[in-house]
C-alpha cells in the first residue's frame, strides 16, 4: 500500500490523525503540500503568512524526512484546477490511498467534494480526518436540534458531551519503507513583500510547542486579568500557530487542563478563560459551517443588509496607514502592519471604531485584516468582525459602542502601548496620550482625528435603526 498525505492547515507531525492513520494503514508515504499563488489572493491571505508558511514547511520537511517521509509542493492555479493536479500527481506516483484532515470553509469543502469525484474515477481511497476542533462541525445540536447560533450554551454542550479520551495523542511511527521519491520545495515560490520577524514568530512545531509550554508556565494563570493589557503581552500568541496547524487545538486543550486537574468550569479562573478562548474558535467553525452565507460575503443577522455603509477614499486611507487620529486605534493597525498580529482588545477596539464610528462596511475591514494578519484564519476574522460590527451571531448590541478613549484610559492606562507604536507620541505627556489636543498636530506629525466621537456614535446607531424599520416594512 502506497499513501500520501494531503498537508493544508494541520503542518505539523503532533496530533496529525491524517498523518498517525496513513503510516498505521501505508508501507511507503509520500507527503504533498498543494500552493496556489491566485487561490491565497483570493482568500486574502496576507502576504507575511506566506512567508510564514514556506518557513514552517522547510522545518515539517525535517521532521517528516526523520519518519521516511518525503515532502512534495506542487502549484496549482486555484482550488478548480486542484482535483485534477493532485489526482495526476498520485497516480504517476501510483498512490492507493490518500488521507487528510477536514477543512471546514466553504470553498475548501467544495474542493474536496470535487476531489473525492476525481479519486473515484482512478480508484483512490480517500481517508478523512478531524485535527481542528474536538466535535465535527454540526454534531453539537441545541434542544430543539439546531445550530448553536450563542456561545454560552454551545459551550455548556460542549463541555456535557466532554470525554477525557478526547484528548488521547499517539505518537505516530516511522513509516515502515522509504520511499525513493525526494523531497523538493522549489515549487513555494512568490514575491515577498513583508517579512516575518522570526524572533517573535519562530518556524517549526517545536518553537510552537514551546511558545504555548511558556505561556502556560509563566502568564496562564493570571490571563484573566492580563488579557486584555496590550502592552502586557499576556496572552499566548499561538493564533499563527493553530492558523496553519502547526500546534493543534487538542494539544492546546490538553496541556492546559493538565495544569487545572483536568477541570473546565473550577479551578484557576485564567486558565478556564484560555481554554474557553479556544472553544470560541470552534464555536466560530461551527457558525461558519452551519451557515454558509457568512462565507459569501452575507452577514449573519439578515436586517443589516440594509445599512447604509459610508465610503469615504480619505478615512478609508487614514484608517489602513494607522493615521485616524485616535491613537488606541492607530497603535492597533501598527502592530499589524509592523507584526503581522495585534492584540486582541485593540482587534475589538479598530473593528468597531471601523464599522461604527466611521461606519464602513465590515466586509472591507475585514478583508484588510486578512491581507496583513499572520495568523489569518477566515471564520475567526469573520466572527469578529461580525461580532464587532453587530450583524453576527452572538454580537455585541448595535448601540454598545466602545469609546476608544475611555478603551485606551483602561487598557492602557501610561500609553505605552500607544508610544511603542506611535513614535510621533512618543514625548506627549500621559494627560494628552490618549486623545492629543491641537496645538500637538501642528507640532508633530501625527494627525488630527478624521471623525467627531459623539456625532459618529450617534450617526451610526441611527443607522442601525433605519436598518431595522427598512427591514421591517
Ligand atoms: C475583528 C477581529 C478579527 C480577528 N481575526 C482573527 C484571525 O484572523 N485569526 C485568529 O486566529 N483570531 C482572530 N481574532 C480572534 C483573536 O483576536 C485572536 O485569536 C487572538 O488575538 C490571538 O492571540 P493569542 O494567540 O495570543 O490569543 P489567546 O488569548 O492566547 O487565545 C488562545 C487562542 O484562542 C483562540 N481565540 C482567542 N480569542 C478568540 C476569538 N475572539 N475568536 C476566536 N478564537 C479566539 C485563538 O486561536 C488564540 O490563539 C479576531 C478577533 C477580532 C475581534
């Protein structure tokens, strides 16, 4: 028996069901990484990740060689001249069988649809697998044997339906006989346009497991209370990591609770935090999975397809180059464009001060995200940003709008978030940092803000409202 695994978003030899299940069944394994240059811009997968990945894939090709497999990218020009490349592929190389962990998004099901029509024709077995959530999208049903649409409740599920042998990892073994096929990268190429500074996103699954192992040891305890300080850096940073799957969720959960006595609801308050964060993520497939519309460009909540989005070129330019003003919300956008990543708080903070204040379509601030986030993933950026802009499931209320001065004064209270970012501010004293008085735009660089607070707040939940009533009618 001859296998090949298909490598997407699970690059990692750790808790890799497709890769542990295909040197249980094959005597010879072959490993496949398929890249479409067109394919990632039309996901709006940033740039930086794409470094990202060809960084991870020369680490995985390591640690596969160690277990007689060899790594293979091929290119391919989209997701629909995909079926065809990949079942050429395996049957020139005389493969019987290939295996491969779900994917969940709209296109990417649809692609593997069509991929398990192609392997029929050539009498392929396929072998699927679940590495990215603990119950398959869809399982989890409410009474009434829906969807969860809520959090709360998807969670209780969740947890009632939890069985420790879950969380069961087998190392896998070597593959039982090399093969004489080489591995052979040259195919990742592509034009770089940001780099990925490796001293805070280091490459490989041991770099991963480690950064979570840190995280775990030194901040998962007091994440409760830090989590939402940017400058105190206390989450886990592992969002690129599970974006690739280069560390899995399962890992995740697993050696949290190993340090909470495998309790989800008592026992440390941070540690529960964390891991509900990861469930967040599941909870977000789920949305993705059970409600298609969320991945064709339609909101969850159906009433705010009739808001009437501004469009301003100006704001539009002010916002993408961090230059809005209001420097919480410029020092959010830096760290992206500088990092490839921001803060979680200031995620929640830039997206609402987008879609409320300056009341533009989320579907823009959306896609900008992806453009430039390192750890892109589309129904956690999805979820979001329809949670922050009120057409989600589960979101924040249309007239909750956070004030991002008020949000700066709490979350970081010196600006020194707001200083490491912003180095027009840097000598502005504590009393004008979160919202700089005029004479400072003439004296420096930094602008002056592109919107009235109260007025815009007001505009937009008018907005909604007119939504309602024109949806009604
Ligand atoms: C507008 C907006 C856009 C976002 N876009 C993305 C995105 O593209 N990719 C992404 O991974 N996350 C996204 N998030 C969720 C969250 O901001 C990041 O997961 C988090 O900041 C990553 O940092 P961390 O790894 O230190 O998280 P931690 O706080 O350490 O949490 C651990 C893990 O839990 C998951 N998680 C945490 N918060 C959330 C959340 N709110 N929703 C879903 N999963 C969560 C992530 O996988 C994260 O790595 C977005 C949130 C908002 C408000």
């Amino acid at each position: 028996m001859k296998g090949l695994i298909w490598l997407r978003s699970d690059l990692r030899t750790d808790d890799n069901p497709a890769l542990l299940n295909a040197i249980k069944e094959c005597e010879e394994i072959i490993a496949i990484y398929i890249f479409s240059e067109l394919q990632w811009k039309l996901h709006n997968e940033s740039n930086i990740k794409h470094e990202f990945l060809i960084n991870n894939l020369n680490i995985l090709d390591k640690s596969l060689e160690k277990l007689n497999i060899p790594l293979i990218a091929i290119n391919t020009k989209s997701f629909k001249t995909l079926p065809e490349d990949l079942c050429s592929f395996a049957a020139k190389q005389n493969i019987d069988h290939i295996f491969w962990n779900n994917e969940f998004g709209f296109n990417e099901c649809k692609r593997d649809s069509a991929v398990i029509e192609s392997s029929k024709k050539i009498d392929i077995k396929i072998s699927r697998y679940n590495d990215q959530v603990i119950y398959e999208p869809g399982f989890l049903r409410t009474g009434q044997g829906n969807p969860f649409s809520v959090f709360t409740p998807f969670k209780r599920r969740w947890i009632e339906n939890f069985n420790m042998n879950f969380l069961d990892i087998e190392k896998p073994n070597i593959a039982r006989k090399p093969t004489q096929v080489k591995s052979d990268l040259s195919n990742l190429k592509f034009i770089k346009t940001h780099s990925v500074n490796i001293e805070i996103w280091p490459a490989g699954e041991d770099a991963a497991q480690e950064k979570l192992a840190t995280f775990l040891q030194s901040k998962a305890t007091s994440y409760s209370e830090s989590r939402n300080s940017p400058i105190i850096d206390g989450t886990s940073r592992i969002s690129p990591y599970l974006a690739l799957g280069i560390l899995s969720p399962k890992r995740c959960i697993l050696e949290g609770l190993k340090l909470n006595n495998f309790e989800f609801t008592s026992g440390n308050k941070g540690i529960c935090k964390w891991i509900d964060e990861i469930v967040w993520r599941e909870f977000y497939r789920n949305i993705m999975y059970a409600f298609p519309k969320v991945s064709q460009n339609q909101p969850f909540q159906d009433y705010t397809n009739s808001i009437q989005w501004r469009h301003s070129s100006e704001e539009l330019e002010a916002f993408y180059n961090g230059k809005t003003g209001f420097p919480i919300v410029d020092s959010g956008i830096r760290q992206m464009l500088e990092e490839g990543w921001m803060h979680n708080r200031l995620r929640m903070i830039v997206a609402m001060f987008f879609t409320k204040n300056m009341l533009h379509d989320w579907r823009l601030g959306e896609k900008f995200f992806m453009q430039h986030l390192i750890d892109g993933d589309f129904s956690s950026n999805n979820g979001g940003w329809q949670w922050s802009s009120s057409t989600g499931t589960d979101s924040a209320p249309y007239f909750r709008i956070f004030n991002p001065i008020t949000q700066s004064q709490n979350f970081d209270p010196n600006g020194e978030f707001i200083k490491k970012f912003i180095p027009e501010l840097k000598d502005v004293p504590i009393g004008q940092i979160h919202q700089p008085k005029d004479d400072l735009f003439s004296s420096t660089d930094y602008p002056a803000p592109i919107l009235d607070l109260k007025e815009s707040r007001l505009r937009a939940i008018q907005a909604f409202k007119d939504a309602r009533e024109v949806s009604s009618t």
